[in-house]
C-alpha cells in the first residue's frame, strides 16, 4: 500500500509575503500573529519574509524564525531595493494559490487573513483588498494625501478602491504572476491587474498604530505616486497601441500647423504680405515639426511592442476558463 505523501511535501496553499526594512522590534510578534492565524485555518501555508537589506538585526531574526519553523522563507537582498521589488521576488518565489500580503510593521493585522479569504471564495473574487476605514495615522500629512492620491489613482485607472495604499491584499497566484512590477507600481497591482479583467473586492480591515520601528513613509512618495499614475495609465490604455496617443497627437499638432501655414500663404498670396518675421509663422513650422515627430515615436514605439511581446512569447490577453472535450 502506498503511503500518503507528507503535507509538508506538497505545495501550500496560501502564500504570506511581507517585506522587511528594518522591523527588528516587531518580527517575533509579527510572527507569533501569524502563527495564531494562519495554525488554526485548514489551508497548508508559508511565509516569505523579503530582507530589503536591513541594517538592523531583521535578518538574523529572521533567520533564527527559519530555523525554528521550516515554513517560514527569507529572501535577503544584497540592497536596498524598496518595497516593489521585494513584493516582486515574494510573487516570483510564491507557491501559494493564493497570495496574501501584509505589512510588517503590525499595523495590518493578520486576524484579518481568514475573513478576507472567505470573502474571496464567496464570491469567486481575484483579488480581496483590505480597506483601512478606520485609520490610525493621527498627522494630517498622511490622511489627506492619501485620501487625494486614491481619489486620483480610481479616477484615473478606473478601478475605483478607498485605499490603494493597504498592503493586506488577497490574490489568485495567476494574478500576481503575470503583473510586472517595477519603480513603485506596488501599489497600483489591482490596477494592473484590470487589464485581465480580474474581479475586484474592497473589505474594511483593522488597522493599527505602529508602536515600535520607524515609519518608511515621507511626503516625497506623493510626487512619486503623481509620475508613476501616468506610467499605470500609459500601461492600462495604451501599451498594446502606442501609436493612438502618440499619432493622436501628432496628427492633431501636424494640422493646427497645416491650417495656420496655409492661412499664411492665402494671405501672402491676397495681400501680399510679409510673412519672414511674423511669429505665426514660426508657430506653424513648429506644429508641423512636432507633429511628424510624434507620428515618427508613435511607429517606433509600435516596434517595441511587437518586439516585448513577440521576444517574451507574451500574451495580450488572458483567458478565464475554457470548456474543451
């Protein structure tokens, strides 16, 4: 008779990622949560801690948590790389089919993870994302430009969540595995995401102060979020068609300047007038200049698409099912 194989063999079936910068205070309790949540839910799991290079004593707790409990994975950086990249190497190493991820300054409380999870499977949703309706950040300086920035962030991509910025997120591993993350796009994977026409769930979550540890947070990251909004919404509505906002816009320069250079020769032809030092001339030359050189890096821009896609053997379109005898 054959004997079962080992569950500690198999693939779990949720995945925890969480980036680590500098949390020597908060890593044993973080981990003790974790173990109090995750030990008492019928689903096999582990926990990827990603080491943004700390300069604290995080990894070697990190390490000692790893050698205690097999089901915890660390991946140490040689540096500092930032939060977008540690969630890209906790998607890229994630087992999981479901992936879960959280903060790991215990502010996000790990509680939370069986409700989200029950919500995602009522509901058949792609990603559950949690909702900080009760905010305790007590300074001005972090309320209201996050309140702007996620005004902005759903008008603009048109996947409309109140809280872009919490990182307890529930995803179906095929999700996270065919976004590209890079800058600071962590924030805007349910965005990303839009284009394969995920099913999305916003849940309010506890949150809670941090109590020990430095906040990674400072109001540079506004003008940040501002630049990388307009790289989501280049992805989301032109990365398979660049030349419809690049020849838009050339097409629309080429013919103001067309207009106004022709305006200018029936009215040297009429009246014969002097045209060389008139600034509307200048004008339609130059409309006529940036027009052609839109169309130009519209059609360039096309190559490189053809070439990202066609070299990686990447799909522009993913399929929800098929239905096959």
């Amino acid at each position: 008779m054959q004997a079962e194989p080992d569950k500690t063999d198999q693939l779990p079936e949720l995945s925890v990622i969480i980036p680590v910068y500098n949390e020597e205070p908060n890593l044993y309790r973080l981990y003790q949560q974790l173990i109090a949540t995750l030990d008492n839910m019928p689903e096999s799991w582990e926990v990827i801690f990603i080491d943004d290079a700390s300069q604290d004593g995080s990894f070697g707790i990190l390490s000692e948590l790893h050698d205690k409990d097999k089901r915890i994975r660390v991946i140490r950086f040689r540096r500092n790389y930032g939060q977008t990249a540690g969630l890209s190497a906790g998607f890229d190493h994630a087992r999981g089919q479901i992936v879960i991820t959280l903060d790991a300054d215990l502010q996000n409380d790990p509680a939370d993870i069986p409700m989200l999870l029950e919500k995602m499977r009522e509901g058949g949703y792609d990603i559950v994302s949690g909702w900080r309706k009760e905010r305790k950040d007590n300074t001005l300086l972090r309320k209201v430009p996050s309140h702007v920035a996620n005004w902005l962030i759903s008008r603009v991509t048109g996947v409309y969540l109140h809280d872009y910025g919490c990182s307890l997120k529930l995803y179906r591993s095929e999700v996270v595995h065919n976004v590209s993350l890079y800058g600071e796009l962590h924030r805007f994977v349910p965005a990303l995401a839009s284009w394969m026409g995920v099913s999305i769930l916003e849940v309010p979550v506890h949150h809670h102060p941090r109590t020990a540890g430095k906040s990674k947070y400072n109001l540079s990251r506004t003008g940040r979020v501002l630049l990388d909004l307009i790289t989501v919404n280049f992805l989301l509505n032109y990365s398979v068609k660049p030349m419809h906002i690049f020849g838009k816009w050339g097409i629309i320069s080429f013919l103001v300047g067309f207009a106004i250079a022709l305006y200018l020769t029936i009215l040297k032809l009429t009246t014969g007038a002097q045209l060389a030092q008139r600034p509307l001339l200048f004008l339609a030359i130059l409309l006529i200049i940036v027009g052609v050189q839109f169309i130009s890096m519209g059609l360039l821009a096309e190559l490189l698409i053809r070439i990202y896609y066609e070299a990686q053997h990447k799909p522009i379109y993913m399929v929800r099912e098929v239905l096959d005898d």
